[in-house]
C-alpha cells in the first residue's frame, strides 16, 4: 500500500515535470471511470493522452488566435452564403484548404462596405491558426502608421521582420486614406520582401483596381505594388448589398436605392 501511494506521488510530479497537465488533473477520475468501465490498459492511457493533446492543441489555437489581433472572431460557418450570391461559395472553400499558404498565393477581396470582406479574411485566417500557422491581422491605417513610425526610430528593420514572420499577413482596408510619399514606399517594400518570401497576404479594399493608382503618392508605386501583390493571387469581387443595413432594408427604414448611396 505504501508503494502504491509513493507511485501515485511520483505519478503527479511526473507528469507535472513533463508539463502534462490535463492529465495530471484529470487521471485520478479517469482511472476510477476506467476501473468502472473496464477500459484495457491501452484504452486507458490512449484517452489520457488524447484529452492531452485536444487540451493541447485547443490553447495553440487560442493563443494563436489571440496574437493574430482579428477584431472579431466568426468563422466561415456564420457566413450567410445566401445573402452574397455573386460570392463563389466553391473559390471560398478552396481557399478554406488552405493550399494557397504553401505557395505564396494573394487573397485580394474587394467590394463596396458591409459586403462581408473582413468577415471572410477573418474566417479564413482563423481556419489558418487552426492548423497551427501564425496569423497577424492589421488594418492598412495602423500598418502604415506602424512602418512610417519605426522609420523614423531607426526600427524599421526589426518591424519588417514582425510583419514578415507570420504565414498569413491580413491588410484591412487599403484605400480608405490616400498614402502620402514615404508611406507608398514603405508599403511597397513590406509587399516586396513578403512576395521574395512567397508569404500570402489577405488583403481587403473597396476600391477597384483601376482606383489604385490615384491611392498611393505616384501611380508608378501602385502599378509596382500590384505587381507583386496579383503575380501570384485570386481576386474576389464581391457586387452585393451590404449585409450591416440588411436589417434597417427588412424594416423598411431605407430603400434599396439609398442603401446603395450610403454603400458610395
Ligand atoms: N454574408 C454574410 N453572412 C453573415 N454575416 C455577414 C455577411 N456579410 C457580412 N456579414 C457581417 O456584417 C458585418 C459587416 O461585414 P464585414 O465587416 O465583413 O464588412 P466589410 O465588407 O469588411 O465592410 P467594410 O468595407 O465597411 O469594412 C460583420 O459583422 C459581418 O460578420
Ligand atoms: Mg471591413
């Protein structure tokens, strides 16, 4: 009996030293259910471990999901597909495999406000975190101003390699604010070095293309951007309505029409 306590004892200490720690909480109750259920020895220790590493994997995720810095969390299951018909919903789940990571490939998705960009940027970054790649989700505003800042403390270097590390760069919101000079410059070269690495980047806007140029200090740095942003890339159009007026247009608050005017 004695012994049985002291290798319970070094049981816990062990497991605790190798950082086991959902089994380290759960096995004095597993072993009882064990006991009742007649689980064999190997079904025992295969569910011990299994629940370790579920536990595991569930705060990688967390922590990863945390540091990408998304500003809400909805996966791709609380897309309304149906309300966004021109969306094609295959293109969606393709990229939901995850394959375009390996080689380097763009997201672009544009479209006028409310459309769902974010969200779908947002669902398939957390898909990425999910199988245990490093997201960093920014808005284009903080991403420049972040550039433009650490140029001017000499750490512009260090802050390149910040936004270069993680496998899936996510820009929000490109074009809302015209980039002066130095801003299209440092832009540019963050898209530069991150397409020499083959790194995807999601990027959202809800200008066209052909709206770009007027975008950033000098149309030459814009056409060199897109370049390197659409060599390697899927663009995603979104033409429908905007889903956050969804609910005011059911009421009959505003029309078809002035919704369309507020998108402008
Ligand atoms: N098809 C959809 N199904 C479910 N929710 C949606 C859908 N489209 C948009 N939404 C929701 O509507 C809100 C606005 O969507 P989102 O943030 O993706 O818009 P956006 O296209 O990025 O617009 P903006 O250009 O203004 O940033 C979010 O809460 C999003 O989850
Ligand atoms: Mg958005």
């Amino acid at each position: 009996m004695a012994t049985e306590a002291l290798a319970y004892e070094r049981m816990h200490l062990n497991l605790k030293r190798l950082g086991l720690l959902t089994i380290s909480e759960m096995v004095d109750q597993y072993l009882q259910e064990a006991a009742t259920r007649e689980l064999t020895y190997l079904e025992t220790v295969d569910g011990l471990l299994d629940a370790e590493v579920i536990a595991r994997q569930e705060r990688t995720y967390e922590t990863k999901v945390k540091l990408a810095g998304f500003p809400y969390r909805k996966g791709i299951d609380s897309f309304d597909f149906s309300f966004q018909p021109s969306l094609d919903k295959k293109l969606i789940k393709e990229l939901l495999t995850l394959r375009f990571l390996s080689d380097g490939t763009n997201v672009v998705l544009l479209g006028p406000p409310g459309v769902g960009k974010t969200h779908l940027a947002v669902s398939i970054g957390m898909a990425v975190c999910q199988a245990g790649h490093q997201v960093y989700f920014t808005s284009a505003a903080d991403l420049v101003g972040g550039l433009v800042k650490s140029y001017g403390m000499g750490k512009f270097d260090s802050k390149m390699r910040f936004y270069c590390r993680p496998s899936l760069l996510i820009i929000d919101e490109v074009g809302y604010l015209p980039l002066d000079r130095q801003a299209s410059n440092l832009l540019f070269e963050l898209i530069s070095k991150r397409y020499e690495n083959s790194s995807s980047i999601i990027l959202t806007s809800n200008r066209g293309y052909g709206e770009w140029g007027s975008m950033f200090a000098e149309p030459v740095i814009a056409s060199a951007v897109l370049d390197r942003l659409l060599h390697h890339s899927v663009t995603i159009n979104i033409r429908g309505e905007s889903y956050r007026l969804r609910d005011k247009r059911k009421a009959g608050i505003i029309s078809p029409a002035s919704a369309v005017k507020q998108k402008e």
